[in-house]
C-alpha cells in the first residue's frame, strides 16, 4: 500500500487563501478529490492525507468535508489558532470529527519566527502532546533552531517536520541545514517527510540528482522508521507532475531501502504516525 502522506486540494472561490494570486494561474484554480483520483490511479497510490492550505477553521471544516466523501483520503490534517483561549475544545470537537489526525500552523508565513517559544503556544502544544494529536512543522530551515527549543520544551509531542524544512536545493548548500535537521533527528518522536523538494530546486531544470543529497542525509538521520512520502501535490505543478515527484523520490530512495524498508516509507509509516 502506498500513503501520500502530504498533499492539498483546495476551492478557489471561498477565498480564505491567502498566498494565492492570478499570477501563477497552475495554483490559482480550484483542486478537488476528483481531480485528483485518476492521477492517484495511475500513479498507484491508495490512501492520502490532505493538509490545510489555508490559516482558518473554515478550511479546516472543508477538508473534512471532502474527507467525509472521498474514500481515498485517510486523513486531515487542519489548523487551528494555537493562541485562541477556545483552543481547547476547539480541538476536542476536531477529535470528534472522523478523519481528523493533526494539525499545522503555517510557521513559514508567520512574521515571528520564535512563535513556537510563545508561552501560549508552548501551553497549548503540550496540550495537543497530552492528546496525542499529531503536529506538522511547516518551517524554512531559519526557523529549525527555535523548533528545536520547542520540542526541547515539549518532548512527548508526536510531530513531523514537512518538506524537509525547505534546504536551499537550488543552490546545493547542505550546510546549517544538515546540521540543524539531524539536532531535530535526535528527538526520537520527530518524522520527516521526503516532499516539497522540486519546488525548491532550479524548477526548469531540476533532475533527481538535485535532491538526492538531501534525501540521502535525511535518511542517514531519520532512519526507515521516521520517513514518509508526500507529494504536495498541486504546489509540486510548479516544477513537475505527480508522477515526477513520485519517481523521483523512487530512484533516490529504493535503491538504498529494502523492501522492508519500502514499505515503511512509502505507507507503512504514514498509517503509525497519523493512526490511520
């Protein structure tokens, strides 16, 4: 069984995201279970996980919706304001709500970069750990030092660090990042998901290669047991199709997993992370 542990669909109309414009019309459009479903067919795919794409509890109540009638996807992961006093029994109503599995502020967008540090923040992810609800890290690998402290602070927290925190592929750096992602490594509650790459790399001319060292060293540091694959699909139409990104990651990874090890990556540990 193969998980794309990472993947969004959204409606352009209802307006609440805000990163989109007419500019880049491939995102700019609407992207709904249907569309999806025959590329998951092809591609082999049969379970997802759709994260939310926008910062509102309307969104979050959307995906659901769709989760509700689209069999393929096996879990939400939404989003809620981890400084509303209501945060609480907001959540508790999400875990009422049938695929729901985690939640992702989105980190990358927020203009302070110590947000995790905030002692609200800090109080309601301990909360989310005591509930063992599952948390994505959407960072740029700036943001890697401040996650640290977070989960220093809040050890039991079952998180996953998304896109492996966005390393600069395009210019082929490892340095800082490499060093920061394996410090986040040791924490042994921490995955990471092999996604989001090629819209980091030269997006008209990347090739696998490109992301290979990257790939290569979380794997050295996460291990087989704490990997996954997303991917990201629709933001990947930036730089390739969903087969592309699917295949890329398949000559990179499997040549050096068994098939033990495929299994873990490919599905198996999505569905322990996210208690599909």
């Amino acid at each position: 069984m193969i998980v794309d542990a990472h993947h969004h669909l959204w409606q352009a109309g209802r307006g609440d995201y805000h990163w989109m414009s007419p500019d880049v019309p491939v995102l700019a459009r609407d992207y709904l279970a249907e569309d999806l479903r025959p590329i998951l067919r092809r591609a082999g795919v049969d379970r997802t996980i759709v994260v939310q794409a926008a910062q509102t509890e309307a969104e979050t109540d959307f995906l659901l919706t769709l989760a509700a009638e689209a069999d393929f996807i096996a879990g939400v992961v939404g989003w809620l304001d981890f400084e509303d006093a209501g945060f609480a029994a907001k959540l508790d109503a999400l875990l009422h709500r049938e695929k729901f599995v985690g939640l992702r502020p989105m980190l990358q967008d927020l203009p302070d970069d110590d947000y995790l540090l905030r002692p609200t923040v800090l109080a309601n992810l301990r909360h989310l750990a005591e509930t063992d609800v599952a948390f994505d890290i959407l960072t740029f690998p700036r943001h890697l030092p401040v996650v640290m402290r977070m989960l220093d602070a809040v050890p039991d927290l079952r998180a996953v660090v998304d896109h492996l925190s966005k390393p600069p592929v395009a210019s082929g750096d490892l340095q800082g990042w490499a060093e920061d992602i394996a410090r986040i490594a040791a924490h042994p509650n921490v995955f990471c998901k092999v996604s989001g790459l090629v819209t980091e790399a030269r997006q008209t001319a990347w090739s696998p290669g490109d992301l290979a060292p990257y790939v290569r060293h979380v794997l050295d540091v996460f291990g087989e047991d704490r990997l996954m694959f997303g991917s990201d699909w629709p933001v990947c139409l930036l730089a390739a199709s969903y087969s592309e990104v699917l295949n890329a990651a398949r000559s990179i990874l499997d040549p050096m997993l068994d098939a033990e090890g495929m299994a873990k990556v490919y599905g198996g540990n999505a569905t322990a992370f996210y208690r599909l």
